[in-house]
C-alpha cells in the first residue's frame, strides 16, 4: 500500500501503472495510450492519478471521462474510495470533486461529446478509449488542454486495429512523434488470485486472437471476427454413418424467422457430416425428423437449445426415451459455446463439410462488446447462425461425451 498526504491509502501500483504514471511526469509527452487487458486495473489508475495530480498543484483542472454515464460513476465510486478524506468540498450535482488546494476533478461521458466542450484542463483521463469516438477526442477533448499545455491520459482494452487510439499507439511506437508514448499491461499483472485463474482458464479457451486482445491488450486486426483458421481447417468428407462409429448432433431449434438446424459429429475423429435444415413446419414434425436423424446416425446422442420454444421438444425427446441433454443460453453460457467452436476450429481439431452455407455464417459470425463488458455474439443484421449455433453445440457435446453422459444441462 502507498500513503499519501491527509492519510489517503492507496494500493501498490503494478509495473504498467508504473509505467504510466512515469510517462505523465516526463516534459516532453502529451499523449499516453495505455494499451490493457481486462481486468488490469485501468480505473483503479486513473481514480489514483485524479487525485495524485489534483493535490500535486493549486487550481488544476482534471477531467475523467468516459464512454457512457455508467462507466463514469464506476470511475467516480473509485475515487471517491481513496480521496474523499482530501476533498473540500464535493459537488453531487455536477460530479465535481474540489481538493483542499482548490484543484477540481470532474467525471463526464463522452456519450455525447458536445457536453465535454467549453472547459480548460490540465489533464483528461481517458476510461475505455476505444469506445470514444474520434470526434470526442478531437473537437472537445485535445483542444482543452491546449491553453494549459496539458496532458491526456487514454486507457483501455483495445478493440480492432483501427481508431484513433490505435492510431496514438502507431505513432508513438514509430519513434516519430515524441508528444506520444505507449504502455502496455496485461490481465496477467492483476495479482487478484481469482482474476489470473480466470486468464489461466481463457488461455485454454480463448482463440488467440481474442486471447491477444482481451486479455494481453494487443491491437489485432479483424478482432471482431471470431472464427479463425477457417481456410487452413480439415476439410471433412463423412457424407454419411459409418457402422460401429458413435455420433452426435446438435440441434438448434427455430425460433421466429430462423431454422432448425442438426449438426451431426463423429466423437472419436471430429469429423462433422452434412448439417439437416428446415423450418416453417410443426413442432410435432420437427420432433419426428429429430428423432429420424437420431436413429440414422448410428443412434446418436443429442445436445439440444432448451432454451424457450425448445424446452417441449426437450421433453418430448426424454419422453422418447433418447440419450439428449439441454443447453439452456444465457449470455456466459453462450459465450463460452461459441469460444469452444473458435478453439476447436483454429486448432483443427473438427473437420468442417464443403457446405457454402456454414462456411458464410461462420464468415460473419461476430461479437461486439457491452457497455457491461460483456460479449454479444452473433450474425450480423438480417444474416442467420443456426448452422453455427448447432455446430458449437455439436463440439461442445462432443467434449461432454468424453465423460458419462448427462442428461441435463
């Protein structure tokens, strides 16, 4: 822990806050682009940096901003958390933060960058760079700190290879333009022993592209796209059971305009064999062809979407006495399927059909992140992924057979 005037506590800094911090002090940078991992301790740095700086000088001005309102107060809570004891005064209506020695923080979202315009300051702390747009950052924010010749200070998770932050890494990894420096840290830095199981199990997990960028905070080109490896994946020629090979299929029921779609896998070598489509027919048929499907592969085992309208097929199938489990979604539970696919697909360990289909749906299959932090997978608009979605389920059925079988989710 460090100690700072008027008792305030704060937590040891890690080698990139650090680093960071340094990159302040040095006359002769304006611009620091912190490139992070999740979980690093970007806030943390920058509500430790807010008051640092506020107490290191009279009358300074310092603003924290962030992509959205939400965002903001997380970084105000921080603050609060450490420097309340060296406030004067704290304005709630304003989200104004007046030190001893009349420095003031501020916490504003970029949400609309008009509301940043109209102040001057010493320094800007940037919260998730990557989602603050360009004209944020260049019609309100850099000409602030103009009169004062102050600093910006932009952390975040990068997202992409493009954008202005990325462009701020570019420059300053050039050598050409001594106004910008770049720090780089991982989630691997948080010494939280539940944060580094989590990156242990997602280096497992995670495709490396997405693994690069969430976690080691690397700028990766194309990083929305989820399915890697694609043209270098085994190409699969099972047109068909072959007899004494046990299979499964995984089955994504339609929902709305969507198919129903099954996904057939060998277990032993993961070849997966011609996917069966179809949709505007009655619940009652599609449990029949279900159960057809089962029976032509070799008596295949199911992993089924409960998920909703696929919760009475579900039944229907126990009913009938076949070996299926349900998956139900949820935002983790589906994330996790998809990064399963991505991880069994740029590892090859599956080999996919020559069907132009679901080569198409796992093209343009992406994610996007939350302003929670959480992933949203899935086709772009007016595009489907029923052939993804009942092929992830079939490799993560293919993984659960490895051990008994169980028949809930």
């Amino acid at each position: 822990m460090r100690t700072i005037d008027h008792r305030v506590t704060l937590p040891r800094r890690l080698p990139w806050q650090e680093c960071a911090a340094a990159a302040l002090e040095d006359p002769g940078v304006r611009f620091v682009a912190c490139c992070m991992g999740r979980q690093a301790g970007k806030t943390t740095l920058l509500a430790d940096i807010a008051g640092e700086y506020a107490l290191g000088g009279e009358g300074r001005q310092i603003m924290h901003v962030a992509p959205t309102h939400d965002l903001a107060l997380i970084g105000l809570e921080r603050f609060m958390s450490f420097w309340r004891s060296a406030l004067r005064e704290y304005e709630a209506t304003n989200r104004r933060a007046i030190s001893w020695n009349g420095s003031t923080v501020v916490w504003r979202s970029a949400d609309n960058p008009d509301s940043l315009l109209g102040r001057t300051n010493d320094l800007i702390l940037v919260d998730e760079a990557a989602r603050i747009s360009e004209d944020a950052i260049k019609r309100a924010l850099i000409p602030s700190i103009m009169a004062r010749a102050g600093r910006i200070l932009a952390v975040t998770t990068p997202r992409g290879a493009r954008g202005w932050i990325a462009e701020w890494v570019r420059r300053a990894l050039s050598g050409d333009w001594p106004l910008y420096r770049v720090v780089r840290g991982s989630s691997e830095e948080n010494p939280s022993p539940s944060v580094r199981a989590f990156v242990r199990t997602m280096r497992a997990d995670m495709p490396d592209a997405i693994y690069r960028q969430e976690i080691l905070g690397e700028f990766v080109e194309d990083a929305g796209v989820v399915f890697r490896g694609l043209a270098d994946s085994p190409r699969s020629d099972l047109a068909g059971p072959i007899t004494g090979h046990d299979y499964l299929l995984g089955c994504d029921l339609a929902k709305h305009e969507d198919y129903t779609v099954l996904a057939p896998i060998d277990l032993a070598s993961g070849a997966v064999g011609p996917l069966e489509r179809w949709h505007h027919i009655s619940w009652p048929q599609t449990t029949a062809r279900i159960v057809t499907a089962h029976r032509h592969w070799n008596s295949a085992r199911l992993l089924i979407d409960s998920t909703g309208v696929g919760d009475p097929i579900y039944d229907q199938l126990i009913l009938q006495n076949l070996p299926v489990a349900g998956l139900t979604f949820t935002s983790e539970s589906k994330s996790q399927l998809i990064l399963g696919l991505a991880s069994a697909i740029e590892r090859g360990e599956i080999a996919l059909p020559d069907e132009p289909g679901l080569r198409s749906e796992l093209e343009s299959f992406g994610y996007e992140i939350l302003p929670s932090g959480r992933y949203r997978y899935g086709a772009p608009s007016g595009m489907h992924d029923d052939r993804v979605i009942a092929l992830a389920l079939a490799v993560a059925g293919r993984h659960r057979a490895a051990a008994p079988w169980a028949m809930a989710s």
